[in-house]
C-alpha cells in the first residue's frame, strides 16, 4: 500500500527475488528502497533507445516509454559504491554534474564522502593540461549525465581513469566503464542516486550502521530552485513577523523600565516631580539626590561603615 505504482512495484520485487538472489542479505534493498526510487521515477526512461543499454531494460510501456530495470540498477548501485570504497583517499574521487539539477546532489555527496566535486561548467584541459591552476589527477570520476558531461568523460580516456556514469536509456556508453542504468533527467531521481550511493558508502566505510535508517533526508540532495528557495525564505520572515508572540515581546517589562510609556493624555515633554536644569536648594550640593536624607552615608563614606 505504501507504493505510488502498486502493480509496477509488485513486478519488480518479484523480479529482484530472482535477479539479486546472489547479492549478500545486507546489500539488498529493503521495501523502503524500492518505494523511493518508484516515487522518484528512477524507473522512467526515454523513448529512445541506445543499442547498448538493451540488457538494461525490463520492457517498454504502450505510449513508448522504455522502462528500466531497477534490479540492474540496484546491482550497479552497489558496485559503483564498493569501487568508490576502494580508493584510499576520499579527495581522489571526482564528481561532477553539468546538469543543473544535480549540481546539489554532487555538493553533498562530496560533502559526506569527502570526494571532490566540480558543479557547472567544467574547464576543458582540467584533466589534462598540467600547465592549468586547476589541474587535477584523480583517481575515478563519477559522472551524472555521459552526453552533458561529454567533455570530462573523453578527457578521463586520455588519462586512463575509470569512469562511473548514470545512464538513461539513450545515453551514449563509449569511455564509460561502469554505468548505473536510472533516469538522469529528473531532479529527485537524480538526488536520491547520489543519496543511495553516498549512504552505502557511508556504511561499508562502517561511518554509519546498517541497521539503523540514515539521518540524512534525501530532499538534501534535490535541487532546490533560487526563486522558490527566496520565496521560502520571504514567507518565513513574514510568519515571524506575524507571530503572535513578537507583538508581546516587552509585554513584561517591569514598570520603570525601558519599556515604559507616558499615560493616556500626557505628554512626553511633561516634567516630572525634579527637574534636571533646576538649582538646588541652599546648602545642598549637586550631587544630592533623593536618597540623600534615607542613607546616613555619603560617597566618600559608604552608608552602613560611618560607626566603624
């Protein structure tokens, strides 16, 4: 009941029954996994097929929408984070998404992992012009998209480095050595990509443990549009605005205080019982107030010390 396609996803675990019987107990997706990655189209292919990705695909819908088989997906999901786990040193891993919907996704899956990661447009020559300040020698390259990031991923065939790629149905697979079939085109399937990969390699690092859920929601990794995240923050600041406890934040100002206020009909400018400008009274220094004729003391003698 939990799944936004009840018939899709009754097809698909009866055929990751059969397909990741191999896979070890812990490496297998639980129901919740399944559920995402239907909710976040992950599925959903193209109507275009690349002859290469053929053993990738389950079937193809009435309308001609290749649909993806999500037990390859898996399979190459767990592949691709044992590769990453296998780099000694998290910085030699490189990210990277042209694709503005998986510039987020690319941010915080090196922020989790520590893998560098290069979001926009990528500097041709990075890979390969020594002479570059932004030159870099990394040991595997993830890839969002093989068509959108053409130009890293040909550069990564010059240097001999492997190269992890999500692919959808018609991408292109030349120089790409381990691609993870899945939708590339969509700002949450490609969030929850990056989640589900960044999560097991969290746990096979042992970062995290893999009985208990992750704390990191998955709508970290989504794209977040600029206006719409200006709008959030617009009707947050009017909602403190409109709180009803800001109107009464110095309700409970003690009487005398700052918070004070003259009485109806009375005037600002009106003096009180002294005034400052006024003259003392005959022998009474300026320095007397009030409180004089109470304390015995004086400034130079504190009150409570004149009889020792």
């Amino acid at each position: 009941g939990d799944f936004p396609h009840p018939r899709l996803s009754c097809s698909f675990i009866l055929m990751s029954a059969s397909s990741l019987a191999f896979l070890p107990a812990p490496l297998r997706p639980t129901d919740d996994d399944w559920a995402k990655m239907l909710a976040a189209h992950v599925h959903l292919g193209t109507k275009n097929l690349d002859n290469k990705m053929i053993p990738y695909i389950w079937k193809r819908r009435s309308d001609g929408l290749y649909i993806i088989n999500l037990a390859k997906t898996w399979e190459k999901l767990m592949l691709a984070a044992r590769i990453v786990v296998a780099i000694e040193n998290p910085a030699d891993v490189c990210v990277i998404s042209a694709r503005p919907y998986g510039q987020r996704a690319v941010l915080k899956f090196g922020q989790y992992t520590g893998a560098n990661y290069m979001a926009g447009r990528y500097t041709p020559g990075t890979f390969t012009n020594q002479i570059q300040q932004q030159f870099q020698e990394p040991r595997l390259l993830v890839i969002t998209d093989p068509r959108t990031d053409s130009q890293p991923l040909k550069e990564s065939s010059f240097v001999n480095i492997p190269t992890v790629a999500f692919c959808d149905t018609d991408s292109p697979l030349r120089f790409v050595d381990v691609a993870i079939p899945a939708n590339n085109k969509g700002k949450q399937s490609i969030g929850l990509l990056y989640w589900l990969m960044a999560r097991e390699v969290l746990r096979l690092r042992n970062v995290i443990p893999r009985q208990h859920p992750w704390d990191i929601m998955v709508d970290m990794f989504f794209y977040r549009d600029p206006e719409e995240a200006e709008k959030d923050a617009e009707a947050a600041e009017e909602k403190a605005i409109e709180a009803p406890g800001a109107a009464d934040a110095f309700a409970g100002v003690a009487p005398g205080g700052f918070g004070e206020v003259p009485a109806a009909g009375a005037e600002w400018s009106q003096p009180g019982t002294q005034e400052w400008g006024a003259a003392p009274a005959a022998g009474q220094e300026w320095g007397a107030g009030d409180a004089t004729a109470a304390a015995p003391g004086t400034w130079d003698q504190p009150a409570g010390f004149g009889g020792q």
